[in-house]
C-alpha cells in the first residue's frame, strides 16, 4: 500500500469540502489537528513542509505518533521558504486557495509575505487561520506549548492532587486549539457565501485552557468555594468512583440519580442501605459519601471486575474498564463500528509498515469519515502541485537544484 491507497471511507464526492483547498503551514499538532479535521471532512489539504520534513516526522517518546496521527489525507510539498523563489511559489500557491492554516510565531508568515494582508490583497476570499499561544493581549508575544498554558490556566492544578499540578495525559488544548480553529473555518465559509469575502480566524491554547476550566471558574463565583483538584473534589455524586475488587482489578462505577442508586441496590441486594432514609437522595448520600464509599468498597472487593461489568452494563448502569491506550486497538466497539483505520507509516523505524489510527468521532450521513491517503511523505506531491502552477519538468528541476524544493 502506497500513501496513494484508498481505504474504505466515504467517497471523496460525498465529503461536505469537497472542492476546498487548503494551505497548511504548521507543525506539532494545534496547526496540523485543524488541518486533520478539514482534511477528513473532504478539502484538498497541502501541507507545506521545510526541506527536511515537518519535525514531528522523526520526534521520539511521547512525540512518536505526532506525524501518523495529525497529517493523514493531506498533500505533501517541501519548500525552503528562505530561498525567494520557494516563498514565491507558496505565494502562489496563496493567491488560489481557499483557507490557510499556520501557527508559527507572530512575524514568521509577513516575513515571506504569507501574512493575511499581503494575500488578502491578492485573494479576498481566503480564509486564514492563525493557530497561536495566546490571543492579541499582553501575553501574546510569548511563547507557550500546551503544558504552558495547563500550568497558568488552572487545568494541571485540577487535574493533580494538591500541591502537585499534573498536566492532562493528552495534548488536550492543542487538539482542541485546532478543532476550534476548524470550527473558526466552518463559520468563515457561510460568511463568505453571503459576502462573498473570506476573513481571519484566530485560535489560541491559553484561551481554549481557559475555556475547559470554566465550569471550576463559575463553581467558585456561584458557591463561593474554590474548586478543589479533581482528586480531592466534592463530588456531584454519591457512587462516582474507582473501585479496587478481586484481585487487584480496577474498575469505576457510578449511579448518578436516584433511580439509579435504586437499580444498583436491587442489582446486588442491598436492600438495607436502599431503606435508609439518610440514602434516600441523591444530596443525602453526597454528604454521606465518606462512610458509604468505605462500606461499599467492602461490599464489592470480592466480586470480579468482570462480574461487575455484566451486572452494571445489564442493568444500564455506567461503568469503565480502566483501560490504557494500547489496549483500544482491540476494543471490540472500535473494531465493530470502523472507529480505527489503516495507514501507512512514512517515516522512522516503521516506515513503509500499516497500522491503525482512530477516526474523527462523526458520523455523517451514516458513515465514518475515513483515511482516504495515508500521512505523506516529505515532498511526494512538490512535483504534481508545481506542475498544475505550470512549472514545467525543467523548472522543476532547476528548483530542486537550487534547494527550494524537495
């Protein structure tokens, strides 16, 4: 399988951007995750590389899967934006696009007249979308990664135990970062079939930070308490908790309401705690929980995680496996329903090799919106896309030569 293949997916006539070409110049993952969800949605999107390859490429450790996972359905051309006639071409490439994508550092893009004004004043109707740390303000000149902003915007101090901010497991605001920049998109290309005009699009990582924590934000304006990390907090909910049982096995278990609680006592014949009346509601065993949790745990060791799971899920219960990220490749939900598809590795010690990625979390029209083209490798499409500006084989050449191109 060449990065070429089609997998099974919807077709590209049925995708909703169909038609759209996008100009992506990013890295790491907000930038590239916008350019994912634009890419699945159906848009041509043509990544513009450095000569040596986006860095997420060949990162290592917790890094590894950047590139397999973000740049999926998306073109590849390897411009060195240094020499004038690469930065031409992007230009040029500008002048016909319909959306632009990049997060680099303010000032980057106008050095290479790739900033909205200078292609604003060629294409009125380009959509361009600024991935950034921060929003214009005093903070936005500095630079930021997303554990930055989880650590000065509240999310690493929730998520730890006290006196100990732990980031989230997941680059949780640079994937966010983009979706909103996508949603920014989406909004852009309505406006300009009204007016016919494209505009700006900002997205940024302290502001999506700020937003995920606004619900702690509001606890403390509407209660006057702080909200205490996640591991100390009062919980909304009585039975919300992991469960340690036969074995060691871990499982988490809940009942959220009251009939809830109701279903969960007769489901394991504790018809004692189902008549206290200091259980009777949900408010009641919130403020019961310590002792509750404590009798329940106890209640519960000598059951099976697995036993548990029948009971709950049969009794339409909630409950989770604590499952790691590894284990998902054989969730037999995932593989039942098409959630992970194939691709081919580009780079590193897996080159050339397949392996699975998850899929955007939609459905449209019934499907699922798939890999059509694996990531690409570094400069597999330079030659194609000059050829469609007009570059002839010489030209290319010559280009490549001079080290513009790759």
């Amino acid at each position: 399988m060449t990065t070429e293949d089609t997998v099974p997916a919807t077709t590209q006539a049925a995708l909703p951007l169909s038609g759209l070409r996008v100009l992506e110049f990013t890295h790491m993952v907000m930038g590239p995750t916008c350019g994912l969800i634009l890419a699945d949605l159906g848009a041509e999107v043509i990544k513009i590389e450095p000569i040596d390859g986006d860095r997420t490429r060949h990162l290592l450790g917790a890094g590894a899967g950047f590139f397999p996972m973000f740049n999926r359905n998306k073109k590849s051309m390897a411009l060195d934006l240094r020499k004038p006639e690469a930065a031409a071409i992007a230009r040029q490439l500008g002048e016909g696009a319909d959306v632009l994508i990049e997060n680099f550092r303010p000032g980057v893009m106008q050095k290479y007249g790739l900033d909205y004004a200078s292609l604003r004043a060629k294409n009125e109707k380009i959509i361009y979308v600024s991935h950034k740390g921060f929003l214009p303000g005093p903070y936005e000149n500095r630079t930021a990664l997303d554990e930055v902003v989880q650590m000065m915007g509240g999310l690493a101090y929730m998520t730890g135990r006290p006196g100990d901010p732990l980031r989230a497991g997941s680059s949780v605001n640079d994937i966010m970062g983009g979706m909103f920049g996508a949603i920014g998109v989406m909004a852009a290309l309505i406006s300009r079939g009204i007016t016919g005009k494209g505009q700006e699009v900002q997205s940024a990582l302290f502001e999506n930070n700020v937003f995920l924590v606004g619900q702690h934000m509001l606890q403390y304006m509407l209660t006057g308490q702080a909200a205490a990390p996640m591991p100390e907090r009062i919980s909304a909910w009585a039975l919300y908790d992991v469960f340690t049982v036969k074995d060691g096995e871990q499982i988490f278990l809940a009942a959220v309401s009251d009939s809830q609680w109701n279903t969960f006592c007769d489901a394991f014949g504790f018809d004692d705690l189902k008549r206290r009346e200091d259980l009777a509601t949900n408010n009641l065993r919130v403020q019961m929980r310590p002792t509750l949790l404590a009798d329940l745990r106890e209640r519960l060791a000598g059951y099976s995680a697995q036993a548990l799971a029948e009971t709950f899920e049969a009794q339409g219960l909630p409950f989770a496996p604590i499952a790691r990220p590894e284990d998902l490749f054989d969730d037999p939900h995932l593989n039942a329903t098409g959630g992970l598809a194939d691709i081919r590795v580009p780079d590193g010690a897996m080159a050339g090799q397949d392996t699975r990625v998850p899929l955007l979390p939609l459905v449209l029209a019934g499907k699922r919106l798939g890999v059509r083209n694996s990531p690409p490798q570094l400069g597999e499409h330079s030659d194609s896309l000059l050829q469609d500006l007009g570059y002839g084989a010489a030209d290319i050449q010559a280009l490549r030569t001079a080290g513009a191109i790759q």
